[in-house]
C-alpha cells in the first residue's frame, strides 16, 4: 500500500490562557540576614528583590507546574482530557528521569497528551513556547501547554550569599491553540545559544559528568554557581540586541512595543535593557520583588502579573524577552489574543 497522509493545515498558534502557581511560603530579605551576611538594603538596590515563594520539603516542579496548568486551563475552561502536549521547561526537574512532563500529565490526568521536558535555563519557557507553537502550526495539534516551572531553592546553596538571595520556586503556564481567522498570535522569534557561557552559570554536579558522590557532594557541585558581573553584562546586550533585531524584521521598533515581558533576573538588567531599547518603564511588566529569579517560571509568571495589571489588552503588540545558563538568548514577537 502506498503511504498517504492528511493535507497540513497550517495556523498560526496564539496564546489562549495563562496561569500561575507560587508556593505560600515565604523567604524575606530579613530571613537571609539571619542566614547569610548580607541586608535589606544591598538585596533591594542591586536586584530589586524584597521576598521569594519557597517550596516546603516534599514539594517539587511538577506539584508547582501542575497547579500552574489547572489554573490555566481553568480559566479557559478547557477540560485536561483536551490537552493534546505538554511540554515543560525547567533545569530542576522533580529526578533526572522519567521527564516532569510525565509527572504533570499523570497529576493533571491529560489522558490523552504526550510531553516533555525542555532544559534552556531560563530561557526554557520562551523555547518551549516555539517547540509547542510549532506542534500548533504543523496542524499536528489543538491544545498544548508550555510550562515553566522551576524549585530553584532545592538546588541553591543558603551559605552563598552570591546566589541564594537571588532566586525563588514557581511555576507558570500558557494554553497554545490555533489562532482564528481575525487573530495574529505568536508572530516570530529568534533564538541563540553561546556556549562559551557555560562557565559562567551552572549546577556541575549529577550528570554525567560528575555523577553524585560523596565528593562531589563535599565539594557544592550539586549547587548554582554564577559569576554574576559576566551574566549581567551579556544579559543586557543580548536581550537588548536579540528583541531590536527580531522587531526590525517585522518592520517594528521598539514604539511599537505596547508590553515587553523581560526575564526577571535583576530589576537592574531589566531597567538597562529597556533603556537601550527606548521603551518607558510603564510598557515593562516588572515582579521580580514578588518573586525573585524563577528560572524557567519568570515568564509566564510575569504575562499572569501583566494581566493582572490590565497591560495586555487584546491587539496589544508583545514581546517576551529572556537570558540564562547556557547561555541561552530568546526573544518572542506576539500579538496578545485573550
Ligand atoms: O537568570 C539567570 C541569569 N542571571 C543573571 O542575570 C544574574 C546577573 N547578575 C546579577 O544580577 C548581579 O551581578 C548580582 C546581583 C548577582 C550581583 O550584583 P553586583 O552588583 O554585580 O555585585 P558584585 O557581585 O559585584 O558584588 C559587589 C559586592 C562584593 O563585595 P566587595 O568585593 O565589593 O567587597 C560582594 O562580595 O557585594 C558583595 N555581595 C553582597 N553583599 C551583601 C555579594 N552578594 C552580596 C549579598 N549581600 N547578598
């Protein structure tokens, strides 16, 4: 028999719900001078960060993801039975296998959904979201959820005041579907690693590499390290440079920028890249003293805060913004459909 197949009908993928899930407890700037030298004052002004949700003993990334995507789907009344892929970002999956992205599927009872987990660091929401836009497009799929979820306290070192003030646990995650006839969605991106930075922010320990052992425990190597003044520089140019480009090849400015959703790494980088960019601080969603550094979640969690502020209307021109280990660089042109 002769090998036939169904026509693809391409559509572009838009973003149809968001939700977002954060653990109740909280770690304040006043806990960690308690931990670690260091104080209020010098945590607000060099990062902007006041307090982080941190996830008790027990919790993991797919509890976190899974609450993320109930509420998601909740909002757009889609049942999980509906979901046809779930594709979850994250660099503290709940073990090194089976991938979070099965955990969520079973907890979230997506009967019908394949998945899987996608490590890009902080950058992983923003590839993931294309990887699950292209799933949409390709005519293959309906429904897919792209989570980013990260418990970034289960592999922080609380003696190191260098890291462990910066980052907080959460989880966020967007419903993709077609996008109707009178709806533009997810326009283009542009993504780009350098791997000459994986030197400068990375976990050595558990892989492959330097597989867990007493020594490597001994030695930290199962903790975030991070030379924080070389991820600040190239995380301002290359998320500057990244989103200009990406915006004069659509024929855009940065004018025409109604939201732009950065990567919450620092309230500094996220400040200077808007500069470089022209873009007034009223058009920049900004949490990250809510929430700290969630890694993969900061995204999605920064689109559920925009929402909540009333700065993404239906037509509004997006563009969601982000830098990480690797590193990884990505920049997403939309226009916002809910
Ligand atoms: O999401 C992934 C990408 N990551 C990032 O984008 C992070 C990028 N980097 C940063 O956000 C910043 O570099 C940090 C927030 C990590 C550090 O801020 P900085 O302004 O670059 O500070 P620094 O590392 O140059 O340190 C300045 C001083 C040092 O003391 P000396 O050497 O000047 O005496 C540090 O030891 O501040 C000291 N310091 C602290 N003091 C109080 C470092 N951490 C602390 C602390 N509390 N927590």
């Amino acid at each position: 028999m002769s090998l036939t197949a169904k026509p693809l009908t391409p559509a572009r993928a838009k973003i149809s719900s968001v939700g977002m899930y954060v653990p109740p407890k909280l770690l304040t700037n006043a806990d960690l001078e308690s931990m670690v030298e260091t104080n209020d004052e010098w945590i607000v002004t060099r990062t902007g960060i006041r307090v982080r949700h941190i996830a008790e003993k027990g919790v993991a990334t797919s509890d976190l993801a899974t609450e993320a995507a109930r509420r998601c789907l909740a909002a757009r009344g889609v049942d999980a039975s509906e979901i046809d892929a779930i594709l979850v970002a994250t660099v503290t999956p709940d073990m090194m296998f089976p991938a979070t992205a099965c955990l969520v599927q079973h907890k979230l009872g997506a009967t019908h959904a394949w998945g899987f987990d996608l490590s890009a660091a902080c950058s992983g929401f923003v590839y993931a979201l294309q990887m699950g836009a292209k799933l949409i497009e390709s005519g293959a799929h309906s429904k897919v959820l792209v989570i980013g979820a990260d418990v970034m306290s289960s592999i922080l070192d609380y003696t190191d005041r260098t890291t462990c003030i910066l980052f907080g646990d959460g989880a966020g995650a967007v419903l993709l579907e077609p996008a109707a006839a009178d709806e533009v969605g997810l326009v283009d991106f542009k993504h780009e690693v350098d791997g000459t930075g994986a030197t400068s922010l990375y976990m050595a320990g558990g892989g492959s590499l330097h597989p867990a052992t007493a020594e490597t425990v001994a030695a930290k190597m199962h903790y975030v390290h991070q030379d924080g003044g070389s991820v600040f520089k190239v995380a301002v140019r290359k998320m500057a440079e990244l989103s200009e480009s990406l915006l004069k090849r659509n024929g855009l400015t940065p004018a025409d920028v109604d939201c732009f959703v950065p990567h919450q790494a620092n309230l500094r980088i996220i400040q200077a890249t808007a500069e470089r960019l022209g873009l007034p601080l009223e058009r920049v969603v900004v949490n990250i003293g809510e929430y700290g550094n969630t890694t993969a979640a900061t995204i999605p969690l920064a689109l559920c805060t925009a929402m909540e502020k009333g700065m993404l209307r239906k037509g509004a021109t997006v563009v969601l913004a982000s830098f990480g280990g690797g590193y990884t660089v990505g920049s997403t042109l939309l226009r916002w459909e809910i």
